[in-house]
C-alpha cells in the first residue's frame, strides 16, 4: 500500500458498504476486503474516480472475489 504523509487528510472513500450493497455485493465481511482493494488501488494510481472504483467491484464481483 502507497505511503501517506502525517499532515495529508484522508480522503473521502470512493466507496461504502451501502454503495457496495447497492452494486450487487452481499452484506459481510468480505465487503471490508473489497473496500480496502479499492482504497489500496487508489492510493497507488490504479482508479481515481468513483465510475473506476464501482467498475473495479464489478470485475471483482465477477471473478468471485467479492467474499
């Protein structure tokens, strides 16, 4: 995971559970996993915007990883 500054604010999560939910993800567990894939590929430059990060849980949906 790409490192942060102490004095730089934590940005705003493209994403939530409720947002997940809404994608077709079951409630659970695995819903922080996918969170954290999405902030991890964030902060190293993968997706920057919200239409990348639901499109990064849909290719995860559908390669079975949501759980």
């Amino acid at each position: 995971m790409a490192e942060r500054t102490r004095d730089a604010p934590e940005p705003a999560p493209l994403l939530t559970g409720k947002d997940l939910i809404a994608l077709g993800i079951d409630p659970g567990p695995g819903m922080g996993k996918i969170i954290s894939a999405v902030d991890d590929a964030r902060l190293e430059g993968k997706i920057t915007t919200r239409e990348e990060a639901e499109a990064m849980v849909q290719r995860m949906k559908g390669a079975g990883r949501e759980s």
